[in-house]
C-alpha cells in the first residue's frame, strides 16, 4: 500500500514550479482583464509572490549545479518574501485594514531572513536549515491566519478558506516536529513523510489561491452591488432634493418676470432674496452632489501635505462668521497647541466647512458654537460642539450612509440632502481618520473627527 506514496522529490519540484508559473499567468491576468483598481493592487501583491516563489523553487531545484549561496540563502529568503507578498494581499482583503499588521509582516520576515542566513554562515545541519525555514513561514502565516478567525464576518466559503491555511500551519509544525525527532542528512527524502507533506502542501497551496481568487471576486462583486446602490440613491438625491430648490427659483423668477410691475420695492427685495437663498441651496447641493461623484469614480487626487491645523480651522470659522451672526450666534475656537498633520487641505476645509455650516443651521439665535482641537491616542482630534436641537435618535443612526435619508430640517426651516456629512466620511476615511457623532435632543450636538499625526 505504502509503495503508492513514496514519490520523486524532484518531481513534486516540477510540479511547484509549473503550478506556481500557472498561477502566475492567472493572477496577473485577472488582474488586468476584470479586476477593479483597488483590486488589482492585491492581485498583484499575491502574483508577485508566486512569482518570487517559483524563482526560490528553481533555485532549490537546481541544488549540486548551482552555488550553495544562491541555492541556499538566496533561494529561502526569496521564499520568505514571497510568503511576505501573500500574507499582505491576504490582510488586504480583511474588512479592518491597518498599517501596523503589514509592518509586523515585513518585520517577521526580515527577522526570519536574518537568522536563517546567520546560522548558515555560522555552518549547520540540513535538518536545522529545514527546522528554521518552516517555524520561519509558521510565524509568517500565523498573524493573518489569526486575524482571519477573529473577523466577525464569516460565511462557509471564509471559514474553508480560513481552516485551509490553519491546516496549512499546522501540516507545518508537524514537518518541523518529524524533522525535529527525525534528523536528515539530505534536503531531498524519499520517506513515505515527506511525500505526503509534498502532496498535502501542493493541494493547500492550489486551494489556497483559489480561495483567495474567489475571495478578491467576492469583495467586488460586494463593492460593484455597493456602488448600483449608491448610484440608485444619487438619483434619489438629484431627483428629490434637486428639483425642490430648483422648482422654487423657477417659480420665483416667473413671478418677478411676470408681474414684477404691481409689486412694490419692498415686495421685490423679499423675492429676490428668497430667489437668492433657493438658489444658494441649489448650489451647495450641486456642489457636495459633484464632489461626492468625483470622490466614487477616483477623479479627486488626494493630495496631502504638511498643513497647520489650527490655522485652517480658524480661516472657516472667519468664513462661516457672518452666517453665525446672522442668527447671533457666537463661534468661538478653543486649542491649548498648534497641531501640525500630513492631510489634504482642499478636503480638510471641506470636512470643516460642511461640519460648521450643519451646526450653524441645528443652533437657534443666541446659540453657542464652539471647535476644538487636541492630540488624542497619536491622532489630531477635531470636535464642533453646539447647543442647538439636537439628532433624534432614528436620524443619528442613517447619518454617514447614503442608503439611508438622513435629513431634519434647520432652526429656520433650512433645508438639506445629508450629503454633506456623507462627503465628509469619504474624505476623513481617505485619511485614514473617523468620525463620530454624539447628540441628545434639545441639547445640541458634538461631530468628532480624528486624522492621524505625523509618525
């Protein structure tokens, strides 16, 4: 039964090798042909890791021909980078992405490299090499293998996906045990263990980048059902809020076109200051409703750059001062420091713009605003706080989401689309920042917004 398993190693090298260089073609040529901008970078980071992988086989593979140098450290620290590449693209796909767990990647891999080329130099058995390369890819499959099952969002094809690699790990550390109790003279063994270890981690390796290849296809296929319905309620938007301002400048300025002659100088300043105040709306709507577009198709370069927070803030506040007074309503800005942060100026003002104009139209006359600035857990923390009306509780929780209609009108009946606070999430999230919104009604409300200091 036994004689069915033994298997060339040589052979189970060509077959990597060949699979891998299959791979290849298929990742880079998806990635091209079908896949989105933001998918294709994850595509290629996994690509270029089969790709470095098939180079670190060949170079195994031609062990006795080639120098011991580049069969040996060379060759295993290609593997290593290789699994490096595999394990971000696998990151990359996870819901919460942070920067952190790709430096800790890249941190285990150097380390890994660094002892395997050590104790070479230092001179070592075969069965020693064979220990460090494998605990070596364990600690580099460990952390994401880990994230993927603390992700709350599983269906049955994650968690096959995900026992996979556990599989994977664990086919690992029982190769490092055997080899462990059953040192090896030769790197290629023709023991029934060995070749079931090949034939397992062949099989994993191949499910794996199915797995990963219909996990990317699950994530766009999510984002493009995301987008039909951003575009659906984007229509909503125009069709509704649009034509409501709209309407009123037309109707406005046919009465004034029609009947300008019986009213008197008092009747006409009334109208057009109304048609003033229509067509004001229309445009900010327009305005939000065309960033907010450019935001989606890409066609808004983030661009950031050292600017001084402070100083931005306050150039609002100056710009926002006469609709305050307007209603007397005192707007005031409150920083112990000057805070400097790597952002994007044009959306930054945006962000604080849209945030104060809101707390401007949910505060009564007399009101109070006030903005403040402060260092937070490495983040700079902006906060605009009013005593106005407040948010209900079934408005509060749609805000941020341009599926759900989250509009109430102003302490003047001001009206609004909700997109301002929806363009406002887009920018902060290209900044790697959040925001929140804390609100009681009747007591006013607080809209927090973090962005991340200079490291």
């Amino acid at each position: 039964m036994f004689e069915l398993f033994p298997l060339d190693p040589k052979t189970v090298f060509l077959l990597y090798f060949w699979a891998n260089l299959f791979i290849c073609i298929l990742i880079f040529s998806y990635s091209f042909s079908y896949a989105t901008s933001d998918n294709r970078k994850i595509l290629k980071m996994f690509g270029y890791g089969k790709l470095l992988l098939t180079i670190g086989w060949i170079m195994i593979a031609l062990r006795n021909i080639i120098s011991d140098f580049i069969s040996i450290n060379i060759a295993n620290t290609f593997i290593f980078s290789a699994c490096c590449y595999e394990t971000i693209a696998m990151l990359s796909i996870l819901r919460i992405k942070s920067k952190r767990r790709y430096k800790l990647q890249i941190a285990i891999t150097i380390i890994t490299a660094v002892i395997f080329n050590t104790v070479i130099q230092l001179g070592t058995s075969i069965s020693n090499r064979i220990l460090i390369v494998s605990i070596g890819i364990f600690a580099i499959y460990l952390p994401p293998t880990i994230q993927y099952f603390a992700e709350k969002r599983h269906n049955f094809f994650r968690s096959f996906y995900v026992l996979c690699y556990a599989a994977f790990e664990i086919l690992i550390i029982i190769r490092a045990i055997y080899i462990y109790n059953n040192p090896q003279s030769n790197f290629f063994s023709n023991s029934i263990f060995d070749s079931l270890y090949s034939i397992s981690l062949f099989l994993l390796s191949l499910i794996g980048t199915v797995g990963f290849l219909l996990l990317v296809k699950e994530r766009q296929d999510l984002k493009i059902r995301k987008l039909l319905n951003d575009k659906n309620q984007f229509f909503s938007i125009i069709a509704h809020d649009l034509r409501g301002p709209l309407g009123s400048s037309v109707t406005l300025a046919a009465l004034l076109n029609e009947e300008i002659d019986t009213y008197s100088r008092e009747e006409i300043k009334e109208i057009t200051e109304m048609l003033h105040e229509s067509n004001k709306n229309s445009y900010k709507l327009l305005e939000n409703l065309l960033d907010w577009a450019r935001v989606q198709t890409g066609m808004i370069e983030y661009s950031p750059k050292k600017i001084v927070l402070n100083n931005l803030i306050e150039e609002n506040i100056e710009l926002n001062k006469h609709t305050a007074l307007n209603k007397n309503i005192k707007l005031w800005f409150e920083s112990a420091e000057y805070i400097e942060v790597n952002a994007d100026k044009n959306m930054i003002d945006t962000i604080v713009r849209n945030l104060l104009t809101n707390a401007i139209k949910f505060t009564g006359k007399n009101g109070e605003i006030k903005v403040q600035l402060r260092r937070r857990n490495r983040m700079a923390e902006i906060a605009i706080m009013d005593n106005g009306i407040g948010i209900p509780d079934n408005v509060k929780e749609k805000l941020f989401k341009i599926n759900r209609k989250a509009t109430q009108k102003g302490t003047e009946n001001e009206t609004g689309s909700g997109l301002g606070l929806l363009l406002c999430s887009e920018f902060i999230a290209k900044h790697q920042g959040e925001i929140f919104a804390e609100s009681d009604p009747g007591k006013g409300s607080v809209f927090r917004f973090t962005l991340p200091l200079p490291q």
